[in-house]
C-alpha cells in the first residue's frame, strides 16, 4: 500500500541543489531559463548529467528542439534569482532582463555571469515517462566562475516534489 503522506515527506527529503537552466531554440533567436533542482552527475566518461524537465513547459520544447542547454550553478543566498526563473515565461517575458547574462560559446545557452560556474550540455539521451522529461546531457564546456557553497533547495523553504 502506498502511503501518499509518507512518499511525499520522504521524497522531499532528497537534497536538490538549485541551477538554472539556460535553453534556446534551434535559431538562438528565442531564449529562456528556468529554476531547476532535478539534476544529477550521470557518468564520468564521457562526462553526463541528468536534468529533469516538466513536459508541458516551453523550456521541454527548446532543449527538444535545440538539442542543447545550460546549467548555472548558483550560489548559497541567490534565492532571489532562483526565485526569478521559477516564474513562467509567460508572466515574467525576458527573465534575463535583471540577470546578467551571456551566451555559452558551444550551446548559445544563456549563463548567469554571477553564478558559481556552468556547465554547457548536449542532449544525448531521454527518458519521457510521467511528467517531467529526463534529458541526459554531454558536459562539452564547463567554466568556474568562483569557489562558494552550492544554493539547495532545502534552505530556501521551498518544496519542489514529493
């Protein structure tokens, strides 16, 4: 018998770092980013990590479309910009507009210049079951903008799952 209380208690209970995921569609004319949180180092050789998407956002369509995208990893007390990329695109328009950004030279993602670092991944795999999509991504660039503590979602007081 599934317990839905306990499942969604201790579902919460994984620790999930926060990024955010820089997409663009194939031209690079149309750009977006999002808050995400499911993301996982997936291999060392060739380098992989899994980023979880939900199904029915645009971003889902860009990396699907694109074939590539960016994580920047953001950095203990930038709640606020995290709090800026969970916000749909549809309400907010340009999430960059207050974010400095630039464009990753192997993706033409967008990368917060004020993070901690970034990786630039190319689409290798999915895996489309529920409803988030998981895109398994080639690390092909990677930068370190400055050492620092990882945000989590945790000391945010966030709850993203479960």
């Amino acid at each position: 018998m599934l317990d839905l209380d306990a499942k969604k208690t201790l579902l919460r209970k994984i620790p999930h770092a926060l990024y955010v995921c820089g997409v663009r569609n194939t031209s690079g004319t149309d750009l977006n980013g999002f808050t995400a949180s499911w993301v996982m180092q997936a291999s060392f050789e060739p380098p992989l990590v899994v980023n979880c998407v939900r199904s029915d956002s645009g971003s889902h369509t860009l990396i699907q479309e694109s074939g590539v995208f960016t994580l920047s990893f953001l950095e203990a007390g930038q709640k606020e910009i995290a709090a800026q990329f969970f916000k749909p695109q549809r309400l907010v328009a340009d999430k960059f507009e207050n974010v400095e950004s630039y464009l990753g030279e192997e993706t033409g993602c967008p990368i917060v210049k004020d993070s901690l670092g970034y990786v630039e991944c190319k689409v290798v795999g999915t895996v489309a079951h529920g409803d988030h999509t998981v895109f398994v991504g080639e690390v092909i660039g990677a930068g370190l903008h400055r050492e620092g503590e990882i945000l989590d979602l945790a000391s945010t007081g966030w709850n993203y799952g479960g």
